[in-house]
C-alpha cells in the first residue's frame, strides 16, 4: 500500500472508499511543500515505528507475564502470538515465539530471555534481556536490553525503565537501523495484585539512532503514549523526530486516540502530512 500525502485535513472534506486501482489518481493530490526532499523523513519515521515496537514489546510483555496469576500457579501461558514459561528456581522467563501473526499485525519468531534479579516488582530490582535468534516481520533484532524498577512516582504509578544500547534490527536488504533508547513504563501497582479485567501502561521516553539509510535521527515521547491491554495497537501521544540537516529537520508521529483501537499513524513534517499504519508491510521506505 502507498501513503497519502495532504496539506491538511481540509483537503479531505469528503473521503470516499474506492478501489485501490483507483485510488493511485489521488496521490500527492495536498502535499504542501513539492520543493522538499521528504524520503529522508519518511526512512526516519517508518525506522522509529519499527524500533519502538521491537523493543517496547518486550517491556510490555514482561509487565503482561507477571500482571497474570498463572504465569505464577501453573509455570507457563500463552500470551499474544508467543509462549511464557517461568522457572522459579532461575527466576527467568523464557518467550518463545514461532513466526505466528500477533495481534498487532506483527510476525515474531526465536527466543528472548528474561533473567529477572530479585522481586522484580521492588524498586531497585532487575532484569536483563537476552535475544535468541529474535525477529519481528524478518527483521533480527540484537541489542543490550535491561529493565529497571525505579519505584513509585508521585501519580502512585510503579515505574518501569527501559535501557536499550547497541540496539541493532537488521533487516533482509542487510541494512540496519542502530538505536539506544531509556524508555519509562508507568503502570498501577493493583495491576500485579487485583488482576483487573482492562488496563493502562504508560509509555514516555527518548532515543537516538541511525536509519538504514544512514540518516542520524532523535525521537521523543514527551508525555505518554498509551498500551491498553485491551488493544493491540498504541494511541494517546506523539513521537517528536529530530534530522538534522534535512530540508526539514522535525516532525511528528501521531497516533489515535485513547478512544479508539487502529492501527493508522499520521507523519507530519512541517505540514505535509502523511498517513501508514503500524504493520511494517505499509512500511516501504
């Protein structure tokens, strides 16, 4: 699928569904700036899409594992698209994933091991991430991947902190985007001791990295994207990018809101707008 570019949403008063061979007519019918070179931009955004899911799934599935009770009582669950098993005596968790379509439209497959040390649900505690033969849609992910209780904060959320260095998804081109990344996970306490039906996770943080066309970037979340464990897909805030030295040098990643449950992203670099979707198969540049 190819993206849309428009002005604004003015330029859309009226949508209409209509086939996609169709559909090619109305390319680039809004784009406010034909002067600049946005395909630096649009490698930058697809590549922070990318990474930040990569990484910030397997956050998001530790939390999951020990917000269930029966990853405790029975030792293993099935979680998403991947397998869960906890051994007690290691005080590990084991991910395995078989290349099945998750949820949020991504393939996974391989290992990735979670070595918790100490109560990872007390500050100060824990883990360290090890990837075996990991991959999300084919793409190898490596990288050194920890994960810290910084405690409480003032809202009464247990804070989660992501460390990424070295961070390296390698796709099937051979080229590679390189991130380092300290995301935070805000989650209420009650999550691991009530077993409540639907909730949140917080997602807010920075990174830096360099896209697989050698573009150096920054992003940021500066207040909080939202996981809900009732859809797949993220919502709630924006990534802000920084490329220096582009014919525009900022934009956004917005995502849909708290009520809602899509996939749909929005780019926007400075008023040339954008529309994708999450799937790394409508990621094309």
């Amino acid at each position: 699928m190819t993206r849309l570019s428009f002005q604004s949403l003015m330029c859309m008063k009226t949508f209409l569904l209509i086939p996609a061979v169709l559909f090619v007519i109305l390319f680039n019918s809004c784009k406010k700036d034909h002067s600049s070179d946005l395909k630096p931009n649009l490698n930058v955004a697809d590549n922070i899409v990318i990474a930040e899911e990569a990484y910030n799934h397997i956050a998001l599935m530790t939390i999951r594992s020990l917000a269930d009770p029966l990853l405790k009582t029975q030792g293993h669950i099935s979680l998403d698209s991947g397998y869960v098993i906890y051994d007690s005596v290691e005080n590990k968790m084991y991910m395995y994933y078989f290349n099945k379509l998750s949820q949020d439209s991504i393939a996974r497959q391989g290992t990735v091991e979670v070595q918790m040390y100490g109560n990872i649900l007390l500050k100060g505690s824990y883990a360290g991430v090890r990837f075996t033969n990991y991959s999300c849609d084919m793409n190898i992910v490596t990288g050194n991947d920890s994960l810290v209780n910084a405690g409480t904060g003032p809202d009464g959320k247990m804070i989660f902190v992501n460390f990424i260095t070295e961070g390296v998804i390698t796709q099937l081109t051979n080229f590679s985007i390189l991130w380092q990344s300290s995301n935070r996970f805000k989650v209420d306490p009650s999550v691991f001791i009530n077993c409540p039906g639907n909730y949140f996770v917080l997602i807010s943080g920075d990174a830096t990295g360099t896209s697989t066309k050698g573009y150096a970037f920054t992003a940021a979340i500066s207040d909080s994207l939202i996981y809900k464990s009732e859809c797949p897909w993220l919502a709630g805030d924006k990534i802000n990018m920084g490329i220096p030295g582009m014919d525009i040098p900022t934009g956004q990643i917005r995502f849909n809101t708290v009520n809602s449950c899509s996939d749909d992203m929005e780019y926007d670099f400075e008023g040339n707008i954008y529309y994708t979707r999450m799937n790394i198969l409508y990621l094309k540049h």
